[in-house]
C-alpha cells in the first residue's frame, strides 16, 4: 500500500519525460522565489485584513462554529500540513446540516463535487463562487506549507486512492492558485487535473507562474468551476 510518509521524489516522479522535464520533476522548486511568494502573501493578509474581519463576523452571525475551517491536506512529496479555510458549510450538530448523496457528486474520480450541497451556508455560497474561503491559505503560504502557485493540495483520503502515475501531481510545492485552476477547476475531469498539474511541474518557471497569477484574476470574478 502507498505510503505518505516514506515516498520520495524520485517515487512521485514515474512519467516518462524527456531530460528538460526531469530537471523540473526533480523535486526542487523552479518558480517564482518561495521568499517573494511568501512576502506577497504577507503583504495580502494585511491589506485584505479588514475585509477578512467583516467577513469572520458574517461568518459568526450567520451559523454556529469556528469561522475558519481546519483540514489536513497533503502537500509536497506526500508531507501533511494543517490547510485553513474559512468556514462555509453547517456543523454537523446544526439542524440545517444535511449530507450529499455521494452517488450525486458532479465531478467523476477520487474528489467528489457538489453544485447543489446541502451542507453550504448562504455565506458559504457567495465564499466559495468567488474562491474568498480560499484567502486563509495566505497564513499556510506565510508559514511555509504551500505557496502561491501549484497544484491544489488534495485530502488524504484521495491521495490513498491514486494510481501510482498519479502520484507524479505531488512532486512540488502545492499552491493556492495554479495552471488547473485556472483552466477549468471542479469543471474538469480528476484525470484532466493531473495532466495540467502534471504539465505545471514539468514546464515551471518564474514566467509560467506570473502568467497564472494573472489569469487567476478573471477566473475568480468570472466564478469558472467554482461551486
């Protein structure tokens, strides 16, 4: 059975690529600098930080709980971390909470997707269209967790049910926003966000990288894929 702890680079890096592509499936960081990442996400927390407050205190006035959600997410090379998001679904313990029919999930493969979740809040709604529940990851940015750009950190649960070629997705830094992202995200396949996270981590650089971060924006104003 794989796993997490004891898998290495070389183990996540099974595609067949040619001698460039290697170089960038090496397990080292070829983008835009950890420490400009880090120090833009910095720099974002404090100026979003009064938008951040008013929406804590709408999170609170609307349903009962923490304001922001904690889960374990697997980041590069299989290392856990604790990912932060701001809360938008009903505790179990509300009597609003209803469970999805997993047989219902819009998304085929291992990550299943809801566009109708009975679970999500009128809050919830509105955070996760426009990616806003995304924003506490800037603290796991800041912390070293994950950066900026990469592939979306995947539940441990998903990570034990892939297919060892797809493992190759979790040889870099995983990030906030990056090329599956903004190509499609929960409107793509499982299968089509392993070769875009795939085709990131072989073509990485500090270009590729700002091309993303500036497609992002008109992604998340046009809500593409987000539900």
């Amino acid at each position: 059975m794989y796993s997490i702890k004891k898998t290495t680079a070389t183990q996540y890096n099974t595609m067949s690529s040619s001698a460039s592509e290697q170089t960038k499936t090496d397990g080292r960081h070829h983008g835009i600098p950890a420490c400009l990442q880090r120090l833009a996400a910095i720099t974002g927390l404090l100026l979003l930080s009064p938008f951040l407050l008013v929406l804590i205190a709408l999170i609170k006035l609307e349903s009962q709980g923490p304001c922001v959600y904690k889960q374990v997410r697997v980041g590069k090379l299989g290392r856990r971390f604790t990912m932060y998001k701001f809360r938008s679904m009903y505790m179990p313990e509300d009597p609003r909470f209803r469970n999805p029919d997993p047989a219902q999930s819009d998304r085929e493969g291992v990550c299943a997707k809801y566009r109708n979740d009975p679970r999500i809040t009128r809050i919830g709604a509105f955070i996760r269209k426009y990616s806003i529940d995304e924003l506490p990851q800037l603290m796991n940015v800041v912390r070293g967790d994950m950066l900026l750009i990469g592939p979306r950190p995947a539940l441990e649960k998903e990570v034990h049910a892939y297919q060892p070629h797809e493992l190759g997705r979790l040889n870099s830094e995983q990030g906030l926003t990056g090329l599956w992202q903004v190509t499609g995200r929960a409107d793509t396949t499982f299968a089509q966000q392993v070769q875009l996270d795939k085709r990131y981590i072989s073509e990485q650089s500090a270009l590729n990288d700002v091309t993303i971060l500036l497609k992002t924006i008109p992604c998340v104003i046009g809500a593409k894929g987000a539900y």
